[in-house]
C-alpha cells in the first residue's frame, strides 16, 4: 500500500514542476519598518530617506540632508518552528524510502494551511537632499513559504531576490492652487532573481534544499514612481481655521507607471532562456495625514491609506492602512517613536530609538495571505539596524 502510495505521490510531482505555487500576497520592493509600524499608511507623511521610494513627493519638501546605511531582517513567527522540523526530518535515519516519504509527508500535513516568510535586506544605502535622492539596495531577499493541500501536501515556494538603483527628483508647482502642491518621480532599475515553484513529500526526499540558484528566473526593468504631495491653504481665522492645528496633507502615487516586465537578463542566476520573473505590477496609492498639537516632549500624526489599487491581489481589506505615530524627543541626539497601526486588517505596533547616529527600528505587522473570502494572517518580526548622518 505504501509503494503504491510512493508511486502516485511520484506521479503528482511530476505534474506539479509544470506549474507554479499559489500565493496571493503582496510582494512590494522595497518596505520601511517605520512606515510598517503605522500599518503601512506613510504615503503622505513620507517625510524621511524612505520619501525616495514611498512617495517622491516628499524630496520637494526635505529642508536638510540625510544619508542612510541600514540592515534589516525578519520572519514570520512561526518560521523558527518551521525551519526545524524540516532540518529535524532531513536529519533522521530511515530504514527505507516509504518511511521517509512517511516523514515529509506527516511534516506537510502538519503544517498544512500555514505560511511562512522570511526576508532580509541588505546594507541599504539611501542619501536624500532637498529636492533629490539616490538609493542603492544591493539585496533584498524575500522566501515565502506556503502548504497547501491539493491532491496531495504541497509547499508553494516563492522566493525574490532584487537589487534596485533608484534616483528620485520632487519639486513644488507653484500658483495652481492655494497652499502646496508638491511633485515628486523615482526612476528605478531592478535586478530580479525570482522562483515560484511547487513540491511535494516526494521532491523533498530527492532535495531537501527547496531554492537553488538554477530555479532563479533572471531579469531587469527600469521604470519609475510618479507622486503628489498636498497641504491645502486653510484661513488663519474663521470656520475653518481650527483645521490649521491638524495641518492635513494629501497624497498619491502611481508605482511601476510603466510596468514593463522582466523582459531583458544579465543571466546572473541562470544562464539559461527561462520565463521572466514576476512583475512589479503597476498600482495606485493614496492617502491622508494629519498631525497631533505637540505636547511637552511628544508630537505625532496618523495617516489613512488604500494602496496597491489595481494590484492582481488586490481587495479592500489588503488596500485599506491605518497608522498613528507618536514622537518623543529628550535631545537632538536622543530621541524616536511608538507606533500602532492596522495593516491589510491586522494590527501593527513599532518602535524606534535614535542615539547619536545609530537607530533602531522594530516592528511587528500582521498581513493578509489568505484567499480573497478566508483571509488568514502571516505574523512578521522584523529589526531594523540603521546609521542616519
């Protein structure tokens, strides 16, 4: 019974390499851990190095320089686990083939229905002036995992490694409306490697190793981020004028304008003709903020967003972005902020803590990898270790 069972799970991995997993999160290129501590709605506060990629808008609104050296990793919360009883199960002595295949098949069902991440960025180097910025993301490594069970346990893999070079230019349109109006274009170059695979109990036992680089489909794009940043002008006196204390912005964004694809390859990862890596996928973003009165040494604002608008995955509950960020400074070489937001239906909570030019940032978010009627969250972990000149 269990040769013929051997025999069948052979078949269906066999007609599992011809397709690829399923995921239905979204992927973004580039991600701040302070704009994820406030649920990810940081399109019209935007108003540090990460401007450069999360609205360009803000470069026409910098009053000072700043260069940005930074590390970041996390994981999924469960991705420890994970990780340990597949290295427990590729470790093991079995006394023969259908008792291993027992082993990773038993490990599937386990957990069958669970996602895991784990991404890492590596030295990211942002430097911001007024009215422009540059950005060389060397890195970024994203490995998602998921178990699904379709005729048999599977784990969809999809794992992205990009390197982005990024020049952004904004400025202020003068006269049109009153108040500020501020414009804002990134032009980015992207280097993806990317798989998207299926494998099951018996591709597990052949190779335990679930990315290898040959799996990588390898290409490059250049496209570019168009944004809008709006303060209105609001009445010092009148029915209005209390709205002064809030001093509301509005902003939007259209990411990837011209979403070409990965159509041309250097062939770092695979030298050989291979279907194109995932898109960037053109999206729109918006969003609203506003500020807090400062309060002896606090300070702050909250924001709204609906992003990835026209995103394949797209919804209303992965759109919708909810933020509040609370500053507190003790002197110019000490201070940071506490963070809470909602991200694709899921809380968030962050924090960070500058000390002379080293600055910590921490987050925990929850995102939507479920199906479009079942969502289901994916809990993150992530530390950002930062040098800001």
């Amino acid at each position: 019974m269990r040769f013929l069972i051997l025999v069948i799970s052979l078949f269906l991995s066999i007609s599992a390499l011809a397709q690829e997993g399923v995921h239905t999160r979204i992927h973004h290129l580039y991600t701040s851990n302070r704009a994820m501590g406030m649920g990810d709605a940081f399109v019209a506060t935007a108003n540090d190095y990460s401007a450069l990629f999360y609205n360009p808008a803000g470069l026409a609104r910098r009053d000072m320089g700043q260069i940005n050296l930074s590390l970041e990793v996390g994981a999924s919360s469960n991705f420890i686990d994970f990780s340990k009883d597949i290295n427990d199960v590729n470790k093991a002595d079995y006394a023969n083939d259908s008792a291993r295949y027992t082993a990773y098949a038993e490990f599937l069902q386990k957990y069958y229905g669970k996602t895991f991440m784990v991404r890492a960025d590596l030295l990211h180097a942002i430097w911001v002036r007024p009215h422009w910025g540059v950005g060389i993301l060397p890195l970024n490594m994203t490995l998602e995992y998921q178990v699904h069970n379709q005729a048999a346990p599977a784990l969809n893999v999809r794992a992205y490694a990009d390197t982005v070079l990024a020049y952004g230019y904004g400025n202020d349109l003068k006269g049109l409306v009153p108040g500020r109006l501020s414009w804002g274009v990134t032009g980015k170059f992207v280097n993806r490697g990317y798989t998207n695979k299926q494998v099951n109990a018996v591709d597990l036992m052949v190779d335990s190793n679930t990315v290898k680089k040959e799996d990588l489909r390898d290409g490059y794009t250049v496209d570019a981020d168009l944004g809008l940043l709006y303060t209105p002008g609001i009445p010092a006196e009148g029915l209005f004028s209390i709205f002064n204390l809030a001093k509301p912005t509005f902003g939007a964004v259209v990411r990837n304008v011209a979403d070409y694809g990965f159509g041309q390859s250097f062939h770092l990862f695979n030298k050989n003709e291979v279907q194109a890596p995932e898109k960037l996928n053109r999206v729109f973003d918006v969003g609203a903020k506003f500020e807090y009165p400062s309060l002896w040494i606090f300070g702050g604002r909250g924001e709204v967003d609906f992003r990835d608008i026209g995103h394949p995955n797209f919804s209303a509950r992965r759109s919708f972005h909810l933020g509040f960020e609370f500053d507190w400074t003790v002197a110019s070489w000490w201070k940071g902020q506490y963070r809470i937001g909602v991200n694709q239906g899921y809380p968030t909570l962050g924090l960070s803590a500058q000390l002379f030019v080293f600055n910590l940032d921490m987050v925990t978010y929850g995102e939507d990898v479920g199906s479009y009627d079942n969502p289901q969250e994916n809990r993150v972990y992530m530390a950002k270790f930062n040098m800001d000149f």
